[in-house]
C-alpha cells in the first residue's frame, strides 16, 4: 500500500483511507512527521519555515503528521510504517500559517494547514501541510534568519531533494542572484513596457474575490469561484462596453436552458472601476475586466448551489452541493468564455477554482446525480482554502496531437478538481463521457 502523488494523498485522507498511506515513501513531494511542529521556540519555528521552503523551492508537496517512519531496507528511504494520530489543537493550524507568512519571503502561495478526523481514534486525526507548486518567478523562497549553523538576521535558501533537504551553496545563490538582476537600460522582457506582471494579475484574481463577496457580503460564507485568464493580460477586449459587444454578452450570456443555474442575472452589468459586474443578489457575481480577466462567484448554500439539498437532512450531516447545479454552472462557464471571449483573444487560457470556507460551513458533496432523497453518503469538504490552477495537462494534449481543449474537456478538468475537495473521483461526476462533459438541457430536465 502507497499513494503516489499529492492529489492521490489528498483525496485518501479526505476519504479516510489512512491505512492506504504506510509504505508510502518520503521522496520530492511528500515528508512524514510523527508529531506537529512545536512552535514554542525559534527552533522549531525554524524547522517549519524550513520544510516549507524546501518544497516551495522545489515542486510543492505535502507535509503529512501522523505518521512514524522506518528506514526500507532496500531503498533506504524513510517510509510510512505507523499512524500516531494527534489532537487538531497541537497542530496549531493559524499559528503555522502566521508562520510561513512572516518566517518565508516572499509569500507561499495557496499554503494551508489541513485537519483529517480519525473516526476510530477519539478526535485525534492526521494533518497534512499543503504546498502547492509555485511559480518560478516567485523563487527563490528565502529564510527571513537562520537558527542552527548561523547567526539571527541571516538568511537561508532549503530545496527538497528526493527525500531529504538540500541548501543552495553560495555558489549558486549568487549565480540566481546574477541571473535574476536586469542590467542597466535594458528594455523590458519583449519590449513591453505596459505589460501586467504574474505577480499582478495573481493580485487582481485575489481582488476579483474580495470585491465579490464584498458585494454580498460573504466574507464568512462558503463561496465557490471560477476565475479565467487570458493569455495576454495588458491588451484590451474590443468593444467591451458596447451592447451590441462584450457588455451585451454579459448581459445575456449563452446558457443551455432558460432556467437553471447559468450566468443570466437579475440586473443588467454595471461598471466597476472599469470592470463590468453583473449579479443575482444572494447567490451569484460575475466580473469581467477589459482585459479578460473574468471570474464567477456563487454562493454554496441552499438558495444556489446547494439548492433542493437540504430535505429530509439531518442537523449534523454535511449540506451537499446539489450535482446539476454545480455541472450547469460550471459548464455555463466555459461556453461564455470560449464563445464570448476567446474569439477576441488567441492563445493558451488558463483557469483557477477558489472554493472557499466549505469545510467549516459543512458543506459535503456525493457521486452521481441528485436524487429526491436525501443522500446519506454525502463527504464533508476537506479545506477551507481550495485552490487549483488549470489546466496543467493543455501541453501533453497538444503533444498527442488531440486538439484544443473543449468546453466539454475544461468544465471536466474544473470539476474533477471541485470534486477532488471532497475526495472523490472523476468517475462519480454526473453528464460525462470519458472525460468530458456532455450537458444539455434534455440531459438536465430528464433527471
């Protein structure tokens, strides 16, 4: 029994599979400790930032607690061998968190602290310290001061390799420094004096979320968002506010039956420091910049995407998603930006799914389509801080000669991610052959 890559690891612990996990080895992407970070002394604040740091420099990961390891005999790497659950309290899930912000420069992106309840060991559970990729013009991820082998106010660059922690020499620190630094006068990347750094668009996506659920007032309830990002970010839509153009589109947006969960709202787009924002009060937020930059936010209760979910539910279980809703939204999605946008932009599109403050608003989710009685079987969502950029897959498509992705094949992608909160497959997603979605308003109304 092993797991074989991070969302594999996620999707055991959130279906509760922890046995599947011993003599899964320490390697590149994963590090088991037996008991939490301690967090009491610079020490062990250190470690932390450490750990973290090595796979942000590397290829991200994950941090498991819980486990003990023993050294194979053959390989000799450190692998899972036995579980030592421990309390959510001693895993100190914001003090870690307050940690990495302040310990590691710059920000890791999308870091969370994860809890996963052991229904056989009194409310003891595993954690698990998620570090997802990060973006190379972010590295590399330096120690704000070093507390073994060096004085405070040093600093210090850790890289996971293979299943250890390697330091940058001063070799190398000073070759990345030399390499990173623009020379005098030179002109910017491409010429392109007005283009929008990652780093910017990253904040504006960031911004698109806050300024939507501020709308609605959603800062504490659970939201799921779908945000899309063209591939050239300073040019400019044509005819962005005209109603015969994009204004128009986004007024009446394409949808797959008159009813239902798409993109139609109840008022007409109104402009927001340039942006154009439509909305449905109480369940969802569109906002689409001149740019491109679009994003989708609705409301994960029973007024939107849990809607019909919650008769004949017991107090305590988990309020599930309703499947149609979420399979329509999210399809409804992609056919707005691939008939809408994309025509007026060429290139590679990338996507990001935010689904925010599910697992402490009890939101669970099932396989397969909604029924008219209530699901008992329905998996409580693992985070409250889900998010996943897509699609990372586009370039092995493009190498086996299979074409441009579809709507079909991205609101696939963005749902086997969704679902991936929840630890389920890709299997168990409703209106798909293979892997795509295949909806249409007969296929909605015949369920």
């Amino acid at each position: 029994m092993a797991v074989e890559s991070l969302l594999a690891l996620i999707t055991t612990l959130a279906r509760g599979d922890f046995g599947e996990i011993l003599g899964t080895p320490e390697s590149s992407w994963i590090d088991f400790k037996s008991a939490p970070y301690g967090l009491d002394t610079d020490r062990s604040r250190w470690e932390l930032a450490k750990d973290v740091s090595a796979f942000a420099n590397a290829v991200g990961g994950g941090i498991v607690i819980g486990w003990e390891t023993d050294v194979n005999e053959a390989s000799r790497i450190e692998t899972a061998s036995v579980r030592r659950p421990t309390s959510l309290a001693a895993l100190k899930v914001q003090a870690s968190k307050d940690i990495v912000r302040s310990w590691i420069y710059p920000l890791v992106r999308e870091f969370d602290v994860q809890w996963f309840l052991d229904p056989d060991e009194n409310d003891l559970g595993y954690g698990l310290l998620h570090i997802p990729a990060q973006r190379e013009d972010d590295k590399p991820f330096v120690i704000r001061r070093m507390s073994e082998g060096g004085e405070k106010g040093a600093v210090g660059i850790a890289e996971r390799d293979g299943s250890d922690t390697a330091w940058w020499g001063a070799e190398r620190f000073h070759h990345r420094l030399q390499s990173q630094a623009p020379s005098v006068g030179t002109e910017r990347a491409g010429g392109r004096e007005d283009a929008v750094s990652d780093e910017s668009v990253q904040d504006r996506l960031d911004e698109h979320l806050r300024r939507n659920e501020d709308i609605e007032q959603w800062s504490e309830s659970p939201v799921v968002h779908l945000q899309a990002i063209p591939p050239h970010t300073a040019e400019r839509l044509p005819n962005f506010y005209n109603r015969n153009g994009i204004w128009g589109a986004l007024n009446e947006p394409p949808r797959l039956r008159p009813g239902g969960w798409n993109l139609s709202t109840a008022f007409e787009p109104e402009v927001d420091e340039g942006a154009l924002v439509a909305r449905s009060p109480s369940t969802d937020v569109l906002r689409l910049e001149p740019n491109g930059l679009f994003t989708i936010s609705g409301i994960a209760d029973a007024s939107f995407l849990c809607w019909a979910m919650d008769q004949g539910r017991r107090p305590t279980d988990p309020l599930p998603l309703n499947p149609i809703a979420v399979s329509e939204w999210v399809y409804s999605f992609f056919m707005f930006v691939n008939e809408e946008l994309k025509p007026y932009m060429s290139g590679r599109w990338t996507y990001r799914l935010a689904a925010l403050r599910l697992q402490s608003s009890n939101i669970g989710m099932f396989g397969g389509h909604w029924r008219r009685t209530f699901p008992q079987s329905a998996t409580l969502a693992s985070s409250d801080n889900w998010i996943q950029t897509f699609p990372e897959d586009a370039q092995a498509r493009e190498t086996l000669g299979l074409g441009e992705l579809t709507t079909g094949d991205e609101a696939f992608i963005a749902l086997d991610r969704l679902y991936g909160l929840f630890g389920l497959g890709n299997d168990v997603i409703p209106f798909t052959e293979g892997e795509k979605v295949v909806i249409s308003a007969e296929a909605i109304n015949a369920t």
